[in-house]
C-alpha cells in the first residue's frame, strides 16, 4: 500500500465548528475520516476519505467477539506562523505496528501511514484549533471485520482515522491530579498485552477507574500484576517520581505502554544533565520517601495530558500530599517546553516536529 494513491470524497455541507475555547476532551468530530481495507488475498487497498459516518459491519464481524482490534493517539498543532505541526508521529506509528503484531493483525507501512495521517489533517486544517492549550487529536486505529464465529486471527480488517478537536484531557490541566493506588485488580502481566495499544487493556481497566472517581480521585495508579509490589502506570499516563534528586520512572518490562511522550520526557531530562533512571520501583519505597521528605515530586506523561502533575496519592486508606498539590519546577519545565516545541514556539532541536504541509 506505499504508493496506493487516497482517493477523496467531501462533504455537500461542512458541519457548524465547537466553541474552541470549550472543548473538553474527544466529543467533536470534523467532516472527514480515512479508511482503507484489508483482505488476506489482496493486502491493504482502497484507501479513501470519505465524509464522517457510521460504519455498516456484519454481526459477526470478529471486532464484536474477540476484540481483535488496535489504536493510536497523537495530536496536530496549529503554530503561530499558520502551519501545522505533528509531534513524533513516526514513534506512533511504530507502536501501532508492535501493536498489531500482538494482536495478529497485518502490519501497514509506516510511510503510507504517515501520508493517510498528513493527507487527512490536511484536508481538515479549519479543524485545527487556535486557543491556547487545544489541539487536534488523531485518532488511527484498526478492527477486525470478518464475519466469523471462530477463534482465530480475522481474514479481515479497517484501518481507519478519525480526527477531534480537543481541549485538556483532565479538567484540572496542568494543575495536579489526585490519583488512587489499585491494590485489587490488576491491568497487565507480563507476556500478556499491557505493551499493546488494544482495546481489552482499558476496558478491563474501567472499573478501578469507576471505584476511585466517587472519591475525586482523576485516575488510578497500577502495581505489577504479579506480586502488586511495583508501580507500573496510571491509566492513561506513564509515571515519574523525583525522589532525592533523581527522577525514577518504571522500566518496560512487558506490561507497561511505551509511552511516546514518556521517551521524551527522558530525553528532555537527559539533555538537561538531570538523571533519570528506568527500573523497578517498589510502592514501598513511594511511601518511605515521602516519610523522609524526598519526594519532591511526581507527574505523569502522555499524548492527551502532555504532563499531568501528581498533588496526592492514596494508598491504604491514607493519603501522601505531594509538593503541597502544586506543580512542580520539573513537571512545569517538562509540560512547557514540550508544548512550546508542539506549538511551534521554540526551536525543535531534537527534529521530533512533522510538518503536515506537502
């Protein structure tokens, strides 16, 4: 499909545009959306953009059944000289690669991707919002559509994006969250999908989420699955701690999203002489730092929240304040100097900026 030409269809009638300044998170849609299919005897074909709508599948089609299915998620920004600038989509790509190859689906070239990606924001440029803290959120992802009943990888398959104007992810911004440990159920394992964007991970996910949030907590930070002794991630976001002057952010092991933003993050702190460190990193050893006064602060990364600071953590019914619930000069550095890079403000001197324009 790497040289497959994307025919385009638009609409009679564009839709009426959300107020930008009151957006929320993934509830606008724009007027267009890309597709293309696959099928086991004639690869990936018939790319097109078509205007949004509905899906028509069979019953049967395997997505419903066994849940066959993969995602993404990045973001367009709109600069101050007019372009439209997209952060590390390649990285996106990849993972959505690594993704399908846990889920036996095909793989699709990455160069092919990247054009459908290009192709569609650019034609839904008006979409892209202007107002400070929004962007465009891209939404690729694949399903499984064959119409059969048994157990086994589908013959079949859509690859589709969809694109939403957005605002900030939590309603707090960049303003501290409060987050929950979850001592009773369990997310991933290694050699299962944890390292894999597929639907399964967060619908399993949804009911700590549910049990916390009665209590105001944003999300839920997740331990290992095995021994629930090591910290792993929060629901949509990876996880960093600065304790004694080191920042510690858990390891991939195999369980845990390798986070675009999360690598970012560590380069960032790299090029700025701070040392980060990737490892096992036990709660216990949370909880013991903040009774000595060493931990000094903790945020979470991720494309929808860029960085989300951590105010509070709850664990066995007690309650760890962190940084007095105020952002702190690591996480602020972090979210402003990933977003100046986003929005075109400051240089991209890590060459992690794609210009949408052809």
């Amino acid at each position: 499909m790497t040289n497959q030409a994307i025919t385009i269809t638009t609409v009679k009638a564009k839709k009426t545009k959300p107020d930008y300044n009151e957006l929320g998170f993934g509830r606008h849609f724009t007027d267009h959306m890309f597709i293309a299919d696959y099928q086991v005897d004639k690869g990936w074909f018939d790319a097109r953009i078509i205007p949004y709508q509905p899906l028509t599948l069979d019953p049967a089609s395997m997505i419903f059944h066994y849940g066959q299915t993969v995602f993404e998620g990045l973001k367009a920004y709109a600069t101050p000289t007019g372009e439209v600038n997209l952060f590390r989509p390649e990285q996106n790509i990849a993972r959505l690669n690594r993704s399908n190859v846990r889920m036996c689906i095909p793989e699709i070239d990455p160069n092919f991707a990247l054009t459908a990606i290009k192709t569609l924001v650019e034609l839904e440029r008006d979409w892209v919002p202007t107002a400070p803290g929004t962007s465009l959120y891209i939404r690729p992802f694949v399903i499984a559509t064959e119409p059969f009943l048994g157990v086994s990888p589908s013959t079949q398959y859509k690859f589709i994006i969809i694109l939403s104007p957005v605002g900030a992810y939590y309603k707090e911004g960049i303003n501290p969250v409060k987050i929950a440990v979850e001592d009773e159920y369990i997310r991933a394992i290694r050699g299962g999908t944890g390292e894999a964007k597929t639907a399964g991970n967060y619908a399993g996910s949804l009911i700590a989420q549910q049990k916390v949030a009665k209590d105001g907590f944003a999300q839920v930070l997740w331990l290992d699955g095995l021994e629930k002794k090591y910290v792993e991630e929060v629901g949509s976001m990876n996880v960093f701690f600065k304790i004694n002057g080191e920042v510690v952010t858990p390891e991939l092991n195999g369980s845990i999203l390798p986070g675009v933003t999360r690598q970012s993050v560590i380069q960032l702190l790299q090029h700025w002489g701070i040392k980060v460190t990737e490892r096992k990193l036990a709660l216990t050893e949370i909880v013991q730092a903040h009774k000595n006064g060493e931990l000094e602060e903790a945020f979470g990364s991720g494309t929808a929240a860029v960085i989300s600071p951590i105010g509070a953590l709850s664990f066995g019914g007690e309650i760890m304040t962190i940084n007095d619930q105020k952002t702190g000069p690591i996480a602020g550095k972090l979210y402003q100097t990933l977003t100046d890079i986003q929005y075109g403000e400051i240089e991209d001197s890590f060459n992690w900026i794609v210009k949408v324009s052809k």
